[in-house]
C-alpha cells in the first residue's frame, strides 16, 4: 500500500507538470509534440502512443464486455450457461456476447465532443463511488475485518515475502511499475487540459483527486479482494477484478434475488466506469492523434471508431488468456515512454522557458522555428535512444525469465523511470548546450487564432489581422475551440 501511496502522489504532480502546457496555449499532444521532436520526428512519439492505445482500448473492451457479461447473468443466470468454448478455450460464448454489446454501447458515445465529457464522468463518479463504498462496507461486515489476505499475505497469495536488499528492488520496482503504467496518459493530458478556461484550472483536480482517487481506489480493492477470499472459500484464485467479485458473490449466494439485484446495479456502475476509460481515455486519445497524423483521411471520430475495430482485431481475449508475454512487453512499456516525457519537460520548461510560436507549429516549411534538421530535432532522437538503451537488457531479461535477474541490468531495469527521465533530460540539455537550439523562446507577436481572446470568427479563410488558416466558416469560443 505504501507503494500505492508514494507512487500515486508522485503522478499527481506529474499530470500537473504534463498538462500546464495544454492549460496555457491549448494545443493538444499532437501539435505540443512537434516542438519536441520537430514537425516529422513528432510522428514517432505519436506512433508509439498510437499502438498503446490500440492494445488498451482492446484490454478495456474486454473488460466492460466482462462487466456487461456480470449484468445479464444477473438479470438472467441462465445466460452463465453459455458457457461454449470459443476461440481455442481463450473465451466462452456468453463473454463474447457480451463483448460485442459493450462495443455497440460504445459506439455513440464517440459523438460527444471532448469538452462534453463532464457529463458521462459526472454520471459515472456519482454511480462508482457509492457501489465501491457500499462493497467495501459489505465485504468487511461479513468478513469480520480486512480479511485473509491481510491477516497472512505470504500464504494467502503463495508468494515468499522478500528480504533485505531484494525487498527494496523489490519496493523499487513496484514504484516504476505504478507510475510507469500510468505514463501513456501523462501523454494525453495536454489533450484535456487545453480544454480549460484559466491555465491554473487543472492544478487542483489534478494534484489532489488523482493520487487520492487512485490511492483510495487501490486500497479498497486490496480489502475487497482480501474479504473475498475468506467469505467465498471455494474460490481457487485471488479475486482482484470487480466483475469476478460480483460473480463470486452470485454464485456463493446461489442466484438470491437479492443478491442478483446488488450485482445488477453495481455492475452497472462499473460499466459506467468502464465507458469512460474506453472511449475518452483511449479510443478519443487515439482518434486525435490518428486526425493529427493522417488529417486528409481522419477527422477525431473516425480515428476513433477506426481504433475500436483495430482493437477487436487484436483479439483481447487472446491477450489476456492465452499471450502472457505479449502483456509483459506491454507492461514495460514505460522503457520507451519515459525517455519520450523526460525530453518533453526538458525542451518546454528548461530549454524554452514554456514559450510557444503557435503559428509555426503548424508551418510544414523550413521557415518554421520547429523544423530543426529536415524536420526532425535529431538531439530528441538522440537523448531517447540513450535513455532506452541502458534499461533493455534488463527489460528483455524480465520478458524472457522474470525470476531470474541479469545482475546489474535488471536493477537497472527495475529504476525505468528514474534513468529514463534522469539520463534523456540531461543528454539533452547537453545537446542543446553544445549545439543551441535556435530561436527557442520566440512567441507570435499577436494572437492569431483567438486562442487568448474573446469569440473571434474565420470566414473565408481570413482572421482579422491575422494569417490564412481556413478555407471555411470556423465559430470559435472564448479560449479557442473550434465548435464541432
């Protein structure tokens, strides 16, 4: 739990210092991301995050399919019987069913633009918080306390407590795990942030609520499944999943209409939940850097619904119950990601300053102060690969045999975080140092696309005292954002 709580506060202040940028100039990832890496090496960053969100908007369908699965087994607990191998043993026929009315629930909500995501979430965090408490409470009433796995972790979970000098690579790892998992959307912040009206409006949301929702969300899921474990014995695994809970608690109860009604509505509830990490955290996430990259044949929700079919192709039940490598290479994704944020922060804050030239960040031209050397900004690419390199032995080495350390490298590997921000941050600002990046804190001598100003209007391809961007009639708001 401590790791839980050192790891979650940390992020905190990461989503912080990954989202001010959006805040202040209200661009999203994909534009920031140019000038970073210049305006065609942005294309790699890009394709990184891409590929996560295709695999995770796969995972998070299976999972809400998992939670639709839960639901119509409790209105109906014949459709558990459903229960006809599909797919190489990999899944049953009532879970594919119930993928498939998860991902038909999903496709609507795509038409809502993201600044309108308020309202699901809001419906999602009233239905969520009270079903999670109420479990919480219930499991531990009928526990009598925190449950088994509390009481005796080592012979509950069959896994030797560590010792000395492992036990604290052993600490270390949990926290690059933790905040190495969540790093993918420190990518996405700038894509939600720029939707603020003041810079200073996501400080506190983002400071406070991250680390405490995750930080409160994590210890009641280790209660719960530690209480389920005593109260349904004839479990033969850990219960860490709410949807295997809630099928437990059916199951023990022998399909009572009461306990079928409480997994009715809490199912629901994580469905709610399950809603929003899909569409806004990945699907949408994927779409705008799909409409970024390939613009002539992407608009936002096309890119997304172009992700959710990619990611049916990548046959989540396969990932989950049949490639357990594949999810390894996935986990330790943070060896590629890391280096990727580290240079993020180093050019905007260090080298300049936050400032922006917006209009050149839309310039494919080697006028603009972004192009860099045939645009791409090679010291990016450089302080990547030097921070990659050091941790992949020991990244390969933990694929391959996990229980086995290559003395030096997985230790190394087991700091991913730490070296992948330390050493492409300071190769870098060592770069940059020898050879000076150009014009680095230039800003545009107006605001030319009404970013910062009051409802301004393009018609016809004209801002007022300002530079061609449009062809069309855009309606702009009072930060900037075009209405859809």
């Amino acid at each position: 739990m401590l790791i839980v709580i050192i790891s979650n506060v940390i992020l905190g202040v990461m989503c912080v210092v990954a989202g001010a940028p959006g805040a202040k100039w209200h661009v999203g990832f994909p534009i920031m991301n140019r000038s970073f890496w210049g305006m065609w090496g942005s294309a790699v960053p890009l394709a990184f995050r891409i590929f996560l969100s295709f695999i995770w908007t796969s995972t998070n369908t299976w999972w809400g399919g998992q939670c639709v699965r839960t639901l119509i087994g409790a209105i109906s607990p014949s459709f558990v019987n459903l229960n006809k191998p599909l797919a190489g043993g990999t899944m049953q026929l009532n879970q594919f069913v119930a993928y498939i009315l998860f991902i038909l629930m999903c496709l609507p909500l795509v038409w809502l633009s993201p600044e309108r995501y308020k309202i699901p979430f809001t419906i999602a965090t009233i239905s969520v918080i009270p079903c999670v408490f109420a479990l919480l409470i219930w499991f531990m009433v009928q526990a009598g306390g925190g449950g088994s796995l509390l009481a005796d972790v080592s012979g509950v979970s069959g896994v030797k407590q560590a010792t000395g000098g492992h036990l604290g690579w052993m600490f270390v790892l949990g926290l690059t795990s933790n905040i190495g998992g969540a790093i993918t959307h420190m990518f996405s912040q700038t894509d939600y942030t720029r939707y603020a009206r003041q810079k200073n409006d996501q400080v506190l949301a983002q400071l406070i609520m991250v680390p405490l929702g995750a930080i409160v969300n994590g210890a009641i899921g280790i209660i719960c499944t530690s209480c389920a474990n005593k109260i349904f014995p004839e479990t033969t695994k850990l219960l860490w999943q709410p949807f295997d809970v809630l099928a437990a608690l059916q199951a023990h109860y022998d399909n009572s209409p009461k306990s079928r009604a409480a997994v009715a509505v809490a199912s629901i509830a994580f469905i709610f939940a399950c809603f929003g990490i899909t569409v806004a955290s990945n699907m949408v996430v994927a779409g705008i850097d799909l409409a970024a990259t390939f613009p002539r044949y992407f608009n936002i929700r096309r890119g997304a619904y172009t992700t959710l079919l990619i990611a049916i192709v990548c046959q989540p039940w396969q990932l989950y119950n049949g490639a357990t490598n594949f999810l390894s290479v996935v986990g330790g994704y943070s060896v590629f990601l890391a280096p990727f944020l580290s240079i993020n922060f180093a050019d905007y804050y260090v080298v300049r300053k936050r400032n922006l030239k917006l209009t050149d960040l839309y310039d494919f031209s080697d006028r603009s102060i972004y192009w860099f050397t045939y645009g791409v900004n090679w010291r990016a690419a450089v302080a990547w690969l030097m921070g990659v390199w050091l941790v992949m032995p020991g990244y390969v080495q933990h694929i391959r045999t996990p229980k086995v350390e290559l003395r030096g490298w997985s230790q190394i590997y087991y700091l991913t975080v730490w070296v992948g921000f330390i050493v492409p941050a300071a190769v870098y600002l060592a770069l940059d140092r020898v050879w000076p990046i150009e014009n680095r804190c230039d800003v545009d001598d107006r605001d030319y696309f009404g970013t910062f100003e009051e409802k301004v209007q393009v018609v016809d391809g004209r801002v007022e005292e300002g530079i061609d961007i449009s062809s069309e009639v855009v309606r702009v708001d009072v930060k900037g954002h075009e209405r859809l």
